[in-house]
DNA sequence: TATGAATGAGATTTCATTCAT
DNA sequence: CATGAATGAAATCTCATTCAT
C-alpha cells in the first residue's frame, strides 16, 4: 500500500469535503463528516487545513481557479460578442448548476453574513473576477458596435442574476418539487432575453 | 396598563426576530437573542412559537403576505406592460434591498438544503406566486403586442435574477468591501437592459 | 424542594471548583469535573462563570478578600511590631498551609507563564496588597525604633519567602514522602529567624 | 560531516527542551516545539526519552547535577559561616533567576500534584539535598559560635523561601509588571535580614 | 536510525429546548 | 401566562504518542 503523497491527500479531503458541503452547506457540516468521508481522521484534516475556514476558502479557489479561465478567452480578437456571451452564459449555468459546484453561491449568500472573511474571500476571488468578465464581453460588444447599452456594470449584473438563479433553482427548489430546469436551454433563452430585450422591435420604427 | 394582547406579543416577537434574523441569519440567530430583543424570556417565545423553524416560517410568511400583494396591480387592463413590469422591478428591488427584508432569500437559499420544509414553503408561498405575478406581466405585454418572448418562463427568470442579485449584493457583498449600489438606479438600468436588450437596433433594420 | 438562590449555586459551584483546582492544578482541572463535583451539569457552570479562567479568577477572588483583611489589623496604634509580625506570620501559614488555599500560589506559580491574565491579576490583587501589609508591617516597627532595617521591601520578600515554602512543602512534598511540618511551630521559628537573625548577639558587642 | 554521536543528539534535546519548558511551562510545552527547537522530527524525541515526562526528568536531572555541586565548598575547614552562607545566597539566586533554571521550581511547584513521580524525584535529588547543604553550613556556624539558632532545619527554610520567592518574581510576576528586582542585590538583603535579624541590637543589651 | 503522517481521546464552549415555580 | 434555571448533545480544535517506510 503506497503511502499517499501530500497532494493526493489533500486533493482526497477536499473532494470528500466539496461533497458534504454540497449536502449540507457550511455550518451544517461537521469536520467530522468530512474526516469520515474522506476516510480519514478528523485530527488528519488539521495536518492538510488549517481549520474549517481555510479548508472551505481552499475548496472554493480550487473550484474558480479551474472554472474561470474556462469562461471566456483570453483575448477576444474579432469574434463576435454575442457568441461569446451566449458561450459564457451557457458555460456558467452548466458549470453553477452542476451539483459538484452548485454549493459554492449558496454557501456564501446564505452564510456569508456570519463569515465575513468568507464573504470578503469570495467577493475579491470570484465576484470581482467573474464580473471582470462579464465587463470585458460587453466593453467588446459596445466597442464592434454590435452592443448598445447605458449602463455596462448594470448589465453584467443582470447577465449573472439569471445564471445565478439557475443555479439556485436548480439545488434549493428542485428538490422540494419546482419544476425541472435544463440548464443548456435555460441558458439560450436567459442570453435570448438579455440580447435581444422583451420589447417587440417594431414598436420603435 | 393593560395586559397584552397574544396577538400584540406575537408581533413584537415576530419584529424582533426579523432584525435578528438580518443581522445574523439563520443558523446565526439564538433563541436568545430574539429573546432579549423582544424584551422577553426565551421560554416565552415557546409560548407563542413551536421552535425557531416555526417562527422563521411565520416571519416570512407575514412578510410576504404584506408584500406580493403590493408588488403589481390585481387587474393590468388597459396599463402598458412595460410600465407595469419596470414599476414590480423597482418595487421588488427597494422593498428586498430594505434591510428589514434582505435576510429572506439569502436564508432560504443558504439554508434551504438544512432545512427542506422551509425551502418548500418557500418555493409554494413566494416563488411560485411572485414567478406567477412576473409570468402574468410578460404574458400581457405579449397579449398587447408590446412584448416579444419565446419562452416567457425563461425571461421571468432573467427578470427576478436580476433583482435577487440586487438583494445579495446590498446584504453579502457590500458589508465586505463591494462597491455601494443604489436599488433605484439598478432597477431602472435592470428594466432597460430586460426591456431592450443588448444588441443595437440598427442591426435588425 | 426550594429553589437555589444564585448566590448559593455560586458558591456551590466555587465550593467544588475549590476541590477540584486543589486535586489537579489549574490545567487539570476540567469544567466536568468541577461541574460533576457540584453536582450540576456543565453547562450550568456557563450561566455563573464567563469560562474557565473566569471562574479560578473568581474564586481566587473570594478566597483572597476573605483572608487579607484578616491577616493585620487595620490601625496598628502602639501594638508592638514585633507582635503584629509574628501573628501574621502565624496567619498566612496556617492558611496557606490549609489544603483548601492551598492551590492558589501552587497554580500562579506553576502555570501562570501559561495564563498571563492569572499572574496579571494574581499579582495585583495578591501579592501587592500582601505585601503591602507587610511592608506596613515593618515600618511600623522602624518607626517604632523597634526594628532595624536597610532595605524594609526586601525583608518583607524574605518573611513571606517563608510563609511561601511552607505552603509548598506541605501540599507538594510531604504527599510524595517529605517529612511533615506543623505550621504554627514552623511559623514561629520563621519569626525567630527574622526577628533575631543568625548571628550570636555577643559577636557584635 | 561525523555522524551525530548518540550522547550530543540527546544533548541537543535537552538543551532545546529547556528553552520551551522555560517558555511555556510542562503543561505548555509540546513536544511539537521540543522536537522543532531541536530540529529533529516528533519521532525521534521517542528515540532518546520515553515520553515528555522521562524527558523533563532527565532535564531536571542534568541542571541539577551540574548546579549542586557548585553551591558550597565540599569541606568548609576554617571558613566563616557567614561568607559560606552569602555565598551560597548569592550562588542560588543568580542561578535559579537565569531564565535558563528558573522553570525548573516553578514546574515542579505547579505540576507536582499531578507528577507526583515528578515530584518525588525532585524532593529527593534537590530539595533534601539542598537543604542537606544548607543545614551543614548554619550546624558548620553554630559549631564555630558564629550562629545560634534554636531550630536549624526551619532557619534552611527560610533560607531557601527568600531564593524560591527571588525566582518565583522574575519568572512569574515580573513579565506581567511587577517591579523588577536585581537578583544580587536582592541576594546581600536577604542574606542581611537572615543574618541579623530585625530586632535592633540595642534593645537586648 | 529517522521521519512524515496518522490518530484516539479529550477539552472548552454553545444553544435549542424544557420545566418547576 | 411568564420565567430563571438547567441541560443534553454537539462542534471545533489539540496533542502525546505510534507506525509504516
């Protein structure tokens, strides 16, 4: 039996933790929930972390530092805006609402009150970056001409609110009985909306 | 002095406890310290309430109650949609950044998981019936040619996301740093960016 | 069955810590056992004291006001140092050499570079108030043309140096095969020795 | 580079061990610190001593088979009682005032009780033979007509309380703001008051 | 011999809930 | 009806000690 070198350790614990945190959120897991299912001591868990915190904030910057550069590229060159909104739009839905990931806004709206280096933590981590972004798509968009808008902040958040929900429904209602959403198609319809607005078009010639 | 009536002394705890609640969430919030705030003993509130799920349960239904009916007219008539559906934006939007109201989505979604009845309850009384409220909105613009939409669900969607974001921004993110947003202003750039989306006019023609 | 007064749970509960403290030292001493001790769950012990250290604080506290006020009297008037001295010698041995007191120097001593708010208190509360009176003590006599004394601040060490060694040997040594010492006699050849010194009269004629 | 012998691997523990036991007291000191102040693993501490309790022992040990010794002349001869016993005074106190020895007395003061095989080592190898060293210098005066004394045993006492209370300020009370005191000066006093006494030479003429 | 890794057995503290008065 | 007092059941974190390599 190998002995299991420090990075397969750590990678162990915080899978088994991305788990119960998903089952039970962050004040609702025990440290001795996540030792046993990694399927080790919880006196081991304070070898690898130094604590609750730092195991969650690890987790959570585990998760974005793999996700975010996955969102959009790195440089936009001539492409179109829109395919690269609908891209990222339908990227972070799929990413948000799948279960392994789906913890991670909850945890942080919902408890974020009470753990105010949570919150700091994943406002400066993800929020800003992710919003960064989301900034960066529609500057591009407004700069081609393809995009018209008075207020790009305000935009972007509306364009995170619907991936957002998505992922919220999915994990909080859909268990309780809330009709089944399908992320892909939930994510079209969201960039439909967003891009081409709800007033009919003709209303305005 | 007259003795209190039970409904008066529910009330008082029931407003004591939404301050708790906003300052601490829920799994942040002690028996005790409703208690205290409600100027009471802690036995007391087992008087009135069966636990703190139960009190939770009825402090946002009162909310709620008192609130969806204010939120869009009972009958829409001959009201163009678009002024309907930017005054429900701007009346959800002041009314869940109101610190008296924010801890309701941010302790259903963060502890629905914990807690299943709540979320169920939730999603019952308020989801459904404020998605009910939005859906209506949409489906009479469309009705009167205002509105153009492929999956109307979807884009109500959109629409609340993007007020919720509002919500969590003012309570989770602000407290740690984010910069300051003003409900109202949000609200309307919200409405114009769902109203007439992204992409230039012109292009279309 | 009556209701216990706050004051006697208190006191109860210092009664059992007492005991405890006594037998096993201060970080040996845990809340269940001085909870067990007093008969009362360990959560109890929360409602009285802030914690652990709060609770040694307070009994030390009590121990302390109830003996320094008895350990001289207040005015001296013409009473004879030499006679005030010897009683407070006889004092504080007896005392101190009781095994209910006996754990207050034992645990500053032994564990007060572990908990620096103890030695902070102790220090203030204790050993400047006793050795205040003793200081007194030995002015008094000076000025009396009764004693003789360079340096009053360091015989007022000396004599409770050995007031000390008696407290120590007593509940340290003698349980682990030390030969036993009655502390009324060893307190008045403590006071012979200060009082006389060592050296024969006679020399210095 | 040779090869660690065994006796310096053990040294190099000891000497780390007196550093940390020094700062932290027994109850305070991990074998984590021992084991890092010695820049060897955990596991290898479990090599040379087994357990930090056979390790404090060994400690303890070593100081005092190295200070002893060095406390008195072996053969007084013709020497004055008095010189012997400043010297003695001064020797002990600068000793046990080194931050190096000073926690040996106040472990074994704090811990005794819950040592006891702790303390009986103690009371064995220093203390009896302390206070043999002691009671042949004061028999060594009165035999020369130099002292008189009726109970030579608790004059030791006293003696060794001024020493003890010397080491108990500088360690205990000192770093929480006691006045400092300047361990041979405080040395000439006390051998000063044990010598002559307070009791003015005149009165008895 | 040396060690990195692991752990069992606590320790303090918290809190929703109950109950005698 | 009201409450002061009590508690059982956790939860986080610690540390002396062991063992496979």
């Amino acid at each position: 039996m190998p002995r299991p070198s420090v990075p397969t350790r750590r990678a162990d614990i915080l899978l088994a933790a991305r788990d119960v945190f998903n089952a039970r959120g962050y004040a609702g897991t025990r440290m001795d929930d996540i030792a046993r299912a990694a399927g080790i001591s919880k006196a081991a868990l304070y070898l690898q972390f130094d604590g609750k915190e730092a195991l969650f904030q690890a987790l959570v910057n585990e998760l974005i530092e793999t996700m975010l550069p996955q969102a959009a590229p790195a440089e936009f060159g001539d492409l179109p805006a829109e395919a690269i909104l609908r891209q990222f739009i339908l990227f972070m839905a799929s990413r948000l609402t799948q279960p392994e990931m789906a913890f991670v806004p909850r945890v942080i709206i919902g408890e974020g009150a009470n753990f105010p280096d949570l919150a700091r933590f994943y406002h400066e981590e993800v929020i800003s970056r992710g919003m960064g972004i989301v900034e960066r798509i529609v500057r591009h968009g407004i700069a081609r001409g393809e995009f018209a808008c008075d207020d790009p902040v305000q935009a972007c958040r509306t364009i995170i609110g619907g991936v957002l929900i998505a992922a919220i429904w999915k994990t909080t209602f859909e268990p309780v009985g809330a009709e089944p959403i399908e992320p892909a198609a939930m994510a079209q319809s969201h960039a439909d909306t967003i891009l081409n607005g709800l007033l009919t078009r003709t209303t305005t010639l």
